[in-house]
C-alpha cells in the first residue's frame, strides 16, 4: 500500500471500499451494503423515470415525458440501425442495460455517493449476461452456422483463413473482458482523478483554487463520460447482438 | 533510502505501464481526427458515422483502460 505524504491523506481508492449498511465489519453474501443501496437507489430511479414518464402520456409532454421519450426513442433508433429489423425483439433487453448503467454512472457522480459501475463485480455480471445470451441467440438462430462469424470466407487462401480464424475466437472471447473492463476503468479512473485532485486541494492551502477549478471541469468531463460509456455499452450489445442474428462476412 | 527492491519494481511497474495510457491517446485522437477530416469532405453523410465513431474510440480507449488498470493493480492489489 502506498503512504501519503504530509498532509494529503485523502486515499483516491478509499471511495470504493464496501461498508455494510447496518454496522458490522464482515461481509457476507446477503449483507446489504452501501453497493446494495445504491443499485437499488438506480433501480428506483429508472422505474420512476419510466412510471411517471408515461403515465401522462399527454399530446404536449411534460418536462418527465419528454425525458423518457427521448430516451426512449433514441434507444431504439440505436437497436434498429445496428441490428436491423431483425433485432428490434432484443430492444428491451438492450434499453434496460442503457438505462441502468447511465442511471448508476449518474447517481454515482452525486458527491458521497456510491459509484457501483466503478466494480467490476457488478459490470463483469452485465457484459457475461450479454456475452452468454449473445451466444445462446446466435447458437438457436443459426445452429452450428453461428461459428462461420469465426470464418472469414473472404480471405484470399485457406492458410490465412485458419489463422484469422483463430484470431476471432480469440477476440470472441476476449468481448465480455473489454466491454466490462472499459466500463468499470473508466468510472473508477475518472473518480480516482476528481479524490488525487481534492487531495491536492487539501495540501495546497490558499493556493486550493486551482485544484477545485480543476475539480469542477473533471466534473464535468465525468458527466460527459458516464453518458458516454453507457451509450457505448448499449452500442457493443448491439454490434454483438447484429454479429449473432447475421454472422459471416 | 530504505525500502525493499519489491517495492521499486511495483512503483517502477506501474509508472511504465501508465506509457499505455498514451498509446491509447493516440488512438483515440486517431480516431476522432479522421472523423472530422471524413465528416468536412462530406458533412451529410457525418451523421449516421457518429455511432462508429464511438464504437472505434470506445475500441481505442478500452486498451489505455487495460494499462491503466494493470497499474492500478500493481499499486494497491499487489
């Protein structure tokens, strides 16, 4: 463990330690923890966002109306660009990974909260969900026709083809790492840079107005990361869901 | 000067694997460079692209994520 230096003792990691909500040190499976709260703080919000959004359902919308469809809409144009009509079916699924994960960046921007997108345990359970499902739907779509994605009958010799075709398994099974580490490190890296620059704020004394100015563009910058990385997310389940309804090349 | 030889190999490991970070900036920039040079030549054809253009940085960042996170780990993990 690294020691901090005089009169910085914020820790930029201490954010993400799980504490149980009731007392208590140790951790158990069913102990409800400060992660615990806070996915269900996200699940409330989006069901309020989506209840109270539609429930007008008013020719002119409300501010919370207008809120919901729009995200609504802009999902499902996403869906149906990426994957055809084919995969419109899958837009729930896809709509509710989108609207969790921005739910839970969001939330976890709220200063003292708890940012639970920042672990891996939470985002490796939603990218293997996407990648098993992914594999379920390709294997019953196309039977054993689902493992040409993996030939790239385009390639000039069969020599090439082999290789390449290693390589795409390879990069197949590689998907669940990258699409949940992509998450994960870029909420945990974005909060560990706003803590190592409050801690500079703390030992700097009068000079202190740089860092917070600093602290407020991150902050900034956070907002526009947290929407991005679930568009992004919701975006590769579609780039891996159109993979599945039409493999080959 | 005191400490253990681990302990300069864990600082200097993390230190060289943050050089990735960088990779991953040129990548990124890459990326969005020859967006907008495309999107300039033809601008009505620049916004059905944008949702590749995210695909192909979330692609480029995903590996600066790794390196980042390999220092991470030798940081507090190891």
């Amino acid at each position: 463990m690294a020691e901090g230096g005089g009169g910085f003792n914020i820790h930029p990691m201490e954010q993400f330690l799980l504490k149980p909500l009731f007392g208590g040190d140790e951790i158990h499976w069913y102990t409800p923890t400060n992660a615990t709260l806070w996915l269900g703080i996200t699940v409330v919000a989006v069901s309020l966002l989506m209840v109270f959004g539609s429930r007008g359902r008013a020719l002119i919308p409300s501010r919370g109306q207008s809120m919901a469809e729009l995200t609504y809409g802009f999902v499902y144009k996403m869906v149906e660009d990426v994957t055809g009509k084919h995969g419109v079916k899958y837009f729930p699924y896809v709509i509710t990974l989108f609207l969790f994960i921005l739910f839970a960046n969001l939330l976890g921007l709220i200063p003292t909260s708890f940012s639970t997108t920042s672990h891996i345990a939470v985002t490796v359970i939603l990218a293997l969900a996407v990648f098993i499902s992914v594999t379920a739907i390709g294997f019953a779509k196309h039977g054993a026709g689902f493992l040409k994605l993996f030939w790239v009958s385009s390639a000039p010799t069969v020599a090439l083809r082999c290789v390449l075709a290693l390589i795409e398994v390879i990069s197949y099974f590689v998907r669940p790492i990258s699409h949940s580490v992509r998450l994960a490190g870029n909420i945990m890296a974005g909060h560990a840079v706003l803590k190592v620059f409050a801690g500079f704020a703390g030992a700097l004394g009068l000079f202190s107005v740089v860092p917070i100015l600093a602290i407020s563009t991150i902050y900034a910058l956070e907002l526009m990361v947290a929407v991005v990385q679930a568009y992004v997310f919701a975006i590769l389940t579609c780039v891996y869901l159109n993979d599945a309804l039409h493999p080959g090349h | 000067m005191e400490g253990n030889i681990a302990e300069l190999g864990q600082y200097l490991g993390a230190g060289l694997a943050c050089i990735g970070i960088g990779g991953a900036g040129i990548g990124v920039g890459n990326v969005a460079g020859s967006f907008l040079q495309g999107a300039l030549r033809n601008p009505s054809a620049a916004g059905e692209q944008t949702a590749t253009l995210f695909i192909g940085i979330a692609f480029a960042e995903a590996l600066g994520i790794f390196s980042f996170l390999v220092a991470l780990l030798l940081m507090f993990a190891v």
